[in-house]
C-alpha cells in the first residue's frame, strides 16, 4: 500500500484514511484546515455543522489547543470570505474555489460555526465515551447519570483488601509465607496487578493452573517428602557422595562435603519440625536437575535417586504457586473492582472505554442501532494522535465506522491521523501494534513531507541519522521517510562567535580503558560538559556574538531534555554551580514529590492538634523549617510548647470552618513557608509543588466529608502516586530560565536549541519487571512466568520504543542539537571492557550490537555521520568550569518603600488567656498544664526511692499526661476505667509501666477527695453531668491591657499584665465543665510541683501559685465564658444562683485523706464578670450575632448530652 502526500485541498473526506503527520510537519494546521473544508462542504460532499463534526485527541490540554487553533482557522476564513485580505494558502484556495454566488452562504456558516464552536463536538476519547453513553444511555443499556471519576483508587484499595482477606488469611503458614516473601502486604500485590486493570487486554502466558490446586498440590507433594526424607535420607547421601560433587556448592571431598552434610541438616531439622516451607535455597541445591557436578560427573535418573526428584517436583510447584496467586489475584481483584463501582453507578476513564466498546460490540439490532445512531450524529471523526490509541479505542472507531452496518455508498468518513515514530506513551496504555494492526487494514495512505518546525541542517541531520538503519525503528511496519526542509527553513540559522554549519552536534565520551564508565560518573561528567556549553552561548549571547535570527540568543531558548528527575537534578547543579537559572517541566506526579510526603505529615499534625508526637514529626519536616534546638524546645519548655499547640489547633479551627485552602495558607504565613523555600535553590519548585498540592486537596474536599475522609484520600493517593493530568508536575516559574523537559513532556513543542546529554546511557535492566508485557503478533502478552525469552522480547520493545522517544528529542530543536554519547560500560578481568552502549537507542542507529564496544569503535560509527549537517566531538573532561557572566545592564535605582498614608489600624486576630499574661512579669503559664517551665531541674528518681505522686516526673509531658486520662475516664466507674485506660495513655505519652500501680491508686484518691468539704467529689460526677475540653470564643471590640490591669486591681486580683491591643475573638478550652445540685462549675487541673507533702499544697500555698501564674485571669474569663452561655441558654438564668465557682485542682495535693489541700475554690463577684463583659462586649454587636460566635464544642460526650429540649434538665448539660 503505497504511499501518498498528502493535499488537505484534494484528500477525499470518505471512507477509511490513515494520515502520518513526522514530527513538524503541520498537523494540526492540516486538521484545522480539514475541519474549515468539512464545515464549506464541496464537491465530495454537503456541509457539516460543529456538532456533526467529531474531533478526537487523547489530552486535555490537546483538546484545548484543537479547539484554540481550529477557532482561529474559521476566524482566518471568516475574514477571507468578507474580501479581507489573510497569509493562509489553504483558506485563499478554499476562497478562490467557491463560486461567487455561494460565498455569503459559506460566511454565513462561518459565522454559525464561530459562534457555536464551544459546542463543537471536540473531546478527549473518554470524554467522547462519556458524552455517548450519557446521551445514549437507552441505545447503550446503560444507568442513567451515572457519575464519572477520575480518581477510583479508593476503590481499588477496597477491592485489593477484600481479596487479601478472603485469599491470604485462611493459608496454611507455609503458604502465606510464600505469599508474604513476594507481596508484603496489599499495596505490593496493588502496584504488580495495577496495569493489568481497568482497559488492559492482555492474555496470559502460559495460563497457570487454579491457585487453589497448585497449593493443593503442594501441601500433597510436602507430606510425601516428609514421609519419604527418613526413610531415602542416608541412601541419597551416600548416592551423592560417591558422585564428583562441585565444592563450591556442596564442600570439599576430602572434608566430606560438609556443605552438603548442613543442606542435609537443614532438611532433617525441616522433617522433624514442618511448620514452614524447607529453605528454598536447599530446595534448589537438592533438586535433582539442580545438582552441580565437576567436569565428567553425569547426573542420576530419577529411578536412581527418587527422593531428589521428589524435591525437584516439590520446587517447581513452588516456582508456579505464585504466578497462580498473581493470575487469580488479577481477576478476582478486578470483579471485586467493577463490582463497587457498579454498586456506586461510578465509571472512571477505563470504565467508559469498556462500557461503550462492550455496547458495540455484539451484533444484536440494539447494539447495531446505536453504531447507526452515533455514526449519523457524527458521519466524520478525525482522529488525532492515533499512534497513542489502544486496542479498546480503535475497536470503538472501528464498530462505529466501518462495522458491518456501513453500506457500500455510506457518506461516513475516519482520518486517523498521526506519527507511529512519536508513540512514546505505552507506559499510560499507549499501544503501537493497534496501530500497526490498524495500518494494515487501512488501504488509503497519506504523508505529510515538508518539515516547517526545523532549519535546514536540523532536518537533514534527523533525516541522515535514521536513514542509516534499514529498519531504524525495529518495525518494518514503521518506515522512515524522509521530510523536507520548508523554504523557510534557510532564514532559520544560529549565528556563533565561531561560525558552525552543524545542527547536530555529537560529543563523544570515553571511558576508562581499565575501569569502565558507570551511570553516575557519566552523568556528572555530561551534564558538566552541557553546562559549559550553554554558558558558552549565553555568554557570548550578552555579547551579541550568538544570534538566533538576528536576535540574542534567551536562556529560554535552550532546553535540556532528560528522562526523568534524576538526569534533571544533575543538569540542574550543573547550571546552579555557573550561575545559571533552570526550570524543570515533567510529567512526573506532584504526589511523588518529597513536599508531599511531608505535607502528609503537617496536615496529619493540623488534623490532630493534641496529638505531641504528630506535630514532632511535622516541625521535623523542611516545610515548617524548625531545626532540631527548635524541637528540643518543644520538649522541654511548656511555653513553647504550648504556643505550638495553639497555633495547630488555630489551623485545625482554620480547616474546619474555612476549608483546606485557607488552612493551608495559614500555616505558609504563620510559617514564613514562602520566604524560607525561596531562599534556596529549589525553593521555586517545592512552593510550586505546595501550592498545586493544596489546590487538588481543596478540589478533592468539595466530594469529601470531614477532615478524616480527606487525609485518608491523600494518604491513599501519595501510596499509590496518582499519574492523572491535573497531578503532573506544574512549570514554577515563567522567568528568562532554561528549560529541563522530559522527552516525554517536550512532545509536541519546539525549542531553539535543545541539549540531549544522557540519551546514551541505558536503563536498568537488571531486574526483570512485574507484570512483564510484551507483544506477540501485535496481540498483548502478560509473561506471568516471567521467562527469559518473554524478558527478551520485552527488551526488543522496550529499545524499540527507546528509539521513538529519540526521535522525538531529536525533532524538538528548530536551530541546533547537542547529543551527547558515552560508553557507559563496566570493566572486568576476564571480558575487558563491557559496554551497555548497545543497548540504547543512539548505540542500535550507530550500529553497534555488541557488548564488546570500544571508544574506537563509537568513534569510527559517529565519524561516518560528519557532514555539513553533522559534527563530531570530544567530551574534554578536564576542561575548566565556565561560569556565566551576566553583563549588569540595568540603571540603578534607589529603591524605597512607600510611605504609609492610611491611619493605623488593630489588626483583627483571635487572642486567648495565655497571649494575655505571656509578656508579663510572671511568664509561667501553659493553661492545664502548668507545671514549671524548667523540667530539666528536677531531681531524677533513684531506684530506692518511693515512687508517689511527689517523684513522678515534672513537665509538660507529665501535665499532658494527666490531663489525658482525666479526659477519658468515666468518673463513677473510674476502678475500671482506668484499668482500660492508663496503659493506653502511659504508652501514649512514654511512662514507664513501674508506675501504673502509683497512678491507679492516685487517681482513685483524687477522685474521691472532697471538693466542697462534703458530698461534692469528681467520683460523683456522671457522664451526663461533665463536659470535658469545653471550647469557647468571644467576641472582642477592643480590649487594652491598661483597662484590664484596672479593673483586675480594682476587685483585689493579680494584674500587672503586659499585651498588645487585642481585637477580634477570644478563645479556651475548659478543662471540665460540669453540673451539680442546679449549679454549673468550672475545673481546672494543675500539675504543679509545689513540694512533696500534702501540707505544702494547702491554701497559702496553692494562692501563690495563681497568683504568679496569673491563673486568676484564667478563670475570670472561663466565668465569663459560662456566664454568656448560659445567659443564652437556660431560662431564668441568674448568676448568683446558677454559678457555683471554680475549682482549680492541684492534682499533687489532693487526697481524699486531706481535704483541706489540693482543692482551690474561688467565684468571682458577679460585679466583676459584668464589667468584664462590658469591656469586652463588641459594641454593635446583636444577641444574635453573639449567639453565633460564641459556641461550646466538647471533645467527647455521650448520647445523653445531645438531647434536643431547649435548656438543660436538672442532672446534666446540654450544650
């Protein structure tokens, strides 16, 4: 099938058409004038409508672009058709073909076309998938509104799970030992099985038997060698002993084999004690094909040693019990898979493919209808990148038009148009062989041959390159022609200091005759190379001496095209060491990046804002910036500490109220995140990275409920790095820099001068992969065994697409390229010099296909190409490092900030208790955990002393733990409550077990010690009458630290008190709240160390403590914080006569022995709480605007406490 160019004026617009577009040459020109054609009509046949026009391509981005350049083609004949004069060949033909008299009608239908382009039917294929089976539900026997995903990874986690449960539990432990030494759990079996999900088609090879009776098989075959071993063992010993064993296995002779006497030991030991698997090593070395003999020796039959050919079997069912989990594995995980999301009537991308390709598929007059329907709605598809398609895909396209319902004079049309030499996609399901297959069946055959991207010696350079190989891209099926360069192709030169004709510039790199070249010497040694040439050109650029078209030569003309973030980061240093600015583009995975992972770690911390060891793991992260002093502070210092938990509990309140967005741009401010992260090299991107993480999580909160539901997702996502386009990696910045693209990414754009300095370095192909994929016979494989002809043949494909991704880099320069190619090789003894240079793409073009490869010989190779178009060079790898030398051409400027002209203003913020007294001359405060802020002083426990609640650590860590117990207890059954939960807490917060006998006895103490000299004890509080970590806010006009000073002194409380103007909210927590004989309390717990007898914990002493803590102030406002409350909530509400005070509880003191120390009571004067709230009251503020800003928010609560009446019954609290 020849052959033909391709003329966009004359190409017939019915039947099946197969368009190859190389790298350059118009594509989306020559579709953009396709879609104006169709829209005319002519000759061939009538005009088509937007709508009836369908135009497919295989990214967002690319549809954006179609729709971007066919709206500006139809602006272009617009403009042609009112007598404007345009520069377009095509559409002044189109213009001069159409007779006079038809001219307004088609200006006319370019204005209808214009105006209804955003209807226009151009999609993604599952955006096509979607709109189909959404609008054609009925045709298709499909749900209605049904709901599209592109993130269905939770379901995929569920599924795995489901089956490992049902699969991996009930084994044996030989068998899941098995499975455990493959998988180690289920995101293991998750990433081997994953490609083998959603629209993958591949067949298996060979088909394993049924897991259930391989392992079946095997526990049948392990009984009989347990049975046979004692009974064979000596007999087999001796066989083999008489045999010329190799003493590197199994010892030497003349010691008596002693290696082969331990595998003997090893399988007696098995024998006498068979609950695992015999070691599989001495499986191996026992089997009777596994046997290693000295030259002469011959293996026994398996008459002569049955028990070694026992264990041969028992190895080989071991070897394919595996590959049959792994097969039952993938189709049980995959109905588990469909089957949820059936349930939720969800489809993701893979399910839209399969959904409508199923639908066509059968031949039933339903299925053939909605082909028809399809094919009228739409009678011609232009089908964009088409090398990107898969079998799915193209059987779609294929039942739509050309099934067996398409009649012979049937005016439908398919434009398969693209470039088998550009499909580097297979790693997202790409699959060249439909093409292929695809091409095969096309008869109709045309080329796009004129090159208008490139510069004349570019073009030739590409075309001389490839032109060598009869069969440059392994596939006969995939030819190389040669294009030509375009006329304008001559006015696109570079000019140099020292003039080069070359476009295509190798430089060749020697190894090291007697120690090879290994990937990162090489690496280093490359990018060091590029980096001096690029400062070169930008250098003599400033200079005017390096001109791209007359004009300087940019740094963002230049791009330095790698495989992935490895290469970019040694090219990045490169340039950073010269003074160079670069910018990375990838399509890597924002999710894959390290400031997600330790973003995982800050959002775990704001989510749990009380939980110490989650903010340690999040102040460790580079994104909050503190360093390990910052950290030991945290530990040790309760002011800091405390400050920290505030400003997490502020972000948590932030999340909750506001959402992760503003959340996260709280901490970046509280942080100084974006000032620290510009501050280094990698600063652009890591910010970059942060923001483009925060957007996806805002995005994916609008389908989640709750924080939880969200921070799972994330979690989930960073396990299994979601590859869709909205997470590849962001560009971080538009500056003058140079570029660091990925071939993959760089497909499809253009870049004046484009550097390739790793292309000849090969993978790592030392481990085979899992799942290993291969074709054969254009049909999909699934190598399940993993076999050495299979890891061949994957080899084979994998060089063949290596040399597509070459080609694409090689057709990205418009002026010059620089290829680099190095020996990238070991070097031993025996072989010499070991070169992998084969292996890769520039190494098959060059002709070298043996490991056996010198420099000489690359040489040899790469001088053959020298031409006008080519030239060849040595890496200097002692050349001195050139640095760039930026000319300062800028005036200087004497820069100043602006002058302030508004009036200053308070700044509203929300403030608490500590922000109050944290300036004043007393600083010991941490409220509920006031413990002193010295905890290194204390005196350390010896082992004779008495543990008691005198020597039990002092610190914030021991408030904390206190007060965490208290929290959970349920105070009236506190004997067993606490067995529960104060080993849960002393592993939480790191007490050591010696202490939970002093603890229990303690709390029991406390609990029951009187606190009003009566019957009032904490024992005697239910859960219905309690409230712990009661959070409140208030509403602040304005308040000053002089008028609070007065008022305080005013009633006979501590003042003193140093704070800014605080104005917006005031915000606590309350350690309990609770409710006792119609009366409602406040209590506080302190942990203070005031001595070590209960006799120091007695009135005097407990007022000093308040008073130098200004813990008075403390429960001044928590009144004041109860008394609005309750003013709004209970009717009748009188101060005096439902206050009943605050207990502050010096934990230390209280026993139930001596109820006159431990216990603080004090109720402030109702004269006082109401001049408080008049000073804090915002002046314009409604009740109803007070009501919803003051809230009560309990950290736990049972049942009773979230009755519906509207005040609170006599024995309980409802808030």
């Amino acid at each position: 099938m020849a052959t033909q160019t391709l003329d966009p004026l004359s190409l017939p617009l019915l039947g099946t058409r197969l368009i190859e577009a190389s790298a350059g040459t118009g594509k989306t020109y020559t579709i953009a004038g396709l879609y104006v054609r169709l829209l005319l009509g002519d000759a061939q046949r009538a005009p088509l409508s937007c709508e009836q026009i369908l135009v497919v391509t295989f990214t967002n981005a690319a549809t954006q672009e179609l729709r971007d350049r066919i709206r500006k083609k139809i602006q272009l004949a617009y403009r042609a058709f009112l007598g404007m004069e345009v520069d377009d060949p095509l559409i002044n033909t189109l213009y001069s073909k159409a007779a006079p008299e038809a001219r307004s009608q088609a200006l006319k239908r370019l204005d209808l076309a214009l105006k209804s382009l955003d209807e226009a039917a151009i999609f993604t294929i599952h955006g096509f998938c979607q709109r189909i089976l959404s609008d054609m539900a009925f045709e298709s026997s499909l749900l209605f509104e049904s709901e599209f995903t592109l993130d269905d990874s939770e379901y995929l986690h569920h599924a795995v799970r489901d089956f490992w449960r049902e699969a991996c539990y009930p084994l044996p432990a030989y068998l899941a030992q098995i499975i455990s030494n493959k998988f180690s759990d289920p995101d293991g079996l998750t990433k081997q099985l994953r490609p083998l999900l959603g629209a993958n088609q591949a067949s298996v090879s060979p088909t394993p038997d049924a897991f259930s009776q391989v392992s079946e098989r095997l526990s049948q075959s392990l009984s009989r060698l347990r049975l046979i071993w004692p009974r064979e063992r000596d007999a087999t010993l001796e066989l083999l002993k008489a045999l010329p064993l190799n003493g590197t296995r199994f010892g030497k002779k003349d010691q008596g084999y002693p290696k082969l006497e331990t595998l003997f030991a090893a399988m007696d030991n098995w024998a006498a004690h068979p609950l695992s698997l015999p070691d599989n090593k001495v499986l191996g070395s026992l089997a009777l094909s596994g046997l290693k003999l000295n030259k002469g020796g011959e293996i026994p039959t398996s008459e002569q040693a049955p028990l070694l050919a026992h264990i041969e079997r028992v190895t080989e069912t071991i070897d394919t019990l595996v590959p049959s989990f792994l097969y039952g594995a993938r189709d049980g995980i995959k109905a588990r898979f469909a089957a949820q999301k059936q349930l939720k009537n969800l489809r993701t991308p893979d399910d839209l493919l399969i959904a409508l390709a199923d639908a066509l598929s059968e031949e039933t007059d339903q299925e053939q209808a909605l082909a028809r329907a399809i094919a009228k709605r739409f009678p011609i598809a232009l089908i964009d990148e088409f090398q990107d398609t898969d079998p799915l895909q193209y059987q779609i396209f294929s039942s739509i038009y050309q099934g067996q319902q398409i009649s012979t004079d049937s005016d439908l049309g398919l434009l398969m148009i693209g470039d088998p030499k550009q499909a580097i996609y297979a790693f997202r399901g790409a699959d060249i062989h439909t093409y292929i297959h695809a091409r095969g069946q096309t008869e109709n055959h045309y080329s796009l041959d004129t090159n208008y991207r490139s510069s004349r010696a570019m073009v030739e350079a590409v075309n001389q390159l490839f032109s060598r190989s009869d069969d440059p891209f392994i596939s006969q099926a995939i030819p190389f022609e040669l294009v030509k360069p375009s006329p304008m192709a001559a006015d696109k030169r570079l000019i140099e200091k020292v003039s080069q004709t070359s476009a295509l510039r190798l430089k060749l790199l020697s190894e090291d005759p007697s120690a090879g070249l290994n990937k990162a010497s090489a690496r280093s040694q490359l990018a060091e190379d590029a980096a001096n040439e690029i400062a070169r050109l930008l250098n003599e650029a400033q200079r005017g001496e390096c001109l791209k078209q007359d004009k300087p030569l940019k740094a963002k003309d230049i791009a330095v095209l790698v495989r992935d973030r490895n290469e970019a980061a040694y090219i990045k240093s490169a340039l950073s060491s010269r003074g160079i600015g670069a910018v990375f583009l990838s399509r890597d995975s924002v999710f894959d990046t390290l400031v997600a992972k330790e973003l995982a770690l800050v959002l775990l911390a704001i989510a749990n804002p009380k939980d110490e060891r989650a903010l340690r793991s999040a102040m460790a992260t580079a994104l909050l910036g503190y360093d390990a002093q910052a950290i030991h502070a945290f530990n040790l210092d309760e002011d800091v500490r405390q400050q920290q938990l505030e400003a997490f509990d502020n972000l948590h309140q932030t999340w909750l109220k506001r959402g992760i967005m503003p959340c996260m741009m709280a901490l970046a401010a509280d942080t100084r995140l974006i000032e620290r992260l510009l501050a280094n090299d990698e600063g652009q991107r890591r910010l970059t990275d942060f923001r483009h993480l925060g957007e996806l999580l805002q995005q994916k909160a609008m389908e989640l409920d709750g924080i939880s539901a969200l921070l799972n997702w994330y979690q989930q996502t960073l396990i299994e790095v979601s590859s869709t386009e909205e997470a590849q990696l962001r560009l971080e910045s538009e500056q003058n820099l140079v570029q660091i693209v990925t071939i993959h990414k760089s497909k499809g754009l253009e870049y004046p001068i484009c550097f390739l300095p790793f292309v000849s370095l090969a993978r790592d192909n030392r481990r085979k992969p899992a799942p290993m994929l291969y074709h054969e016979q254009d049909d999909l494989v699934w190598d399940i065994d993993q076999s050495d002809e299979g890891w061949a043949k994957y080899k084979a494909e994998n060089l063949a697409e290596d040399l597509r991704l070459l080609y694409v880099a090689l057709t990205r320069p418009v002026l010059a390229c620089y290829c680099y190619i190095a020996n990238h090789s070991r070097f031993t003894k025996r072989d010499g010099i070991n070169s992998q240079l084969c292996e890769t793409a520039i190494g098959y073009l060059l002709g070298i296909e043996t490991k056996a490869c010198e420099f000489a010989d690359i040489q040899a190779a790469a001088r053959a190409l020298v031409s006008e178009a080519i030239s060849v060079d040595l890496v200097d790898g002692d050349a001195p490092k050139l640095d760039f030398d930026p000319i300062d051409t800028a005036v200087a400027v004497r820069l100043a900030p602006r002058p302030l002209s508004r009036r200053p203003e308070i700044p509203w913020r929300v403030g608490s208790y500590s922000g109050l007294v944290k300036h004043s001359a007393h600083e010991q405060v941490s409220p509920g955990m006031g413990d002193e802020a010295f905890p290194e002083l204390e005196q350390l426990v010896t082992q004779s002393e008495q543990l008691s609640r005198f020597s039990f650590e002092r610190g914030a860590n021991a408030g904390s733990f206190l007060h965490w117990v208290l929290e959970q207890i349920d105070f009236t059954q506190a004997d067993t409550s606490l067995h529960n939960e104060l080993p849960k807490a002393m592993e939480r917060f790191g007490i050591d077990s010696e202490w939970q006998a002093m603890l229990h006895a303690w709390y029991l103490d406390l609990l029951h010690t009187p606190l009003d000299g009566e019957a009032l004890r904490l024992a005697s509080l239910s859960q219905a009458q309690k409230l712990v970590e009661m959070e409140f806010y208030m509403p602040i006009g304005q308040l000053g630290a002089t008028e609070l000073n007065q008022l305080l002194s005013d009633y006979g409380y501590s003042a003193a008190l140093n704070f800014e103007t605080l104005q917006g909210m005031l915000k606590g927590f309350i350690d309990l709240t609770f409710e006792y004989q119609g009366k409602f309390y406040i209590a506080d717990y302190k942990s203070n160390h005031l001595g070590d007898h209960l006799s120091h914990y007695e009135k005097t002493a407990m007022q000093r403590a308040i008073a130098g803590h200004h813990y008075d102030l403390q429960y001044i406002i928590y009144s004041l914080a109860l008394h609005r409350y309750l003013k709004l909530r209970l009717p009748g509400y009188q101060y005096e006569q439902h206050v009943g005070g605050c207990y502050y509880l010096f934990l230390r003191g209280m026993s139930a022995q001596s109820p006159d120390t431990g216990v603080f009571y004090d109720k402030p004067p109702f004269a006082l709480i109401q001049a408080l709230d008049t000073l804090l009251s915002v002046a314009d503020a409604s009740e109803s605007q007070a009501k919803s800003l003051a809230k009560a928010q309990p950290s736990s609560q049972t049942d009773s406490q979230t009755n519906s009446h509207s005040g609170p019954a006599q024995g309980e609290l409802d808030l």
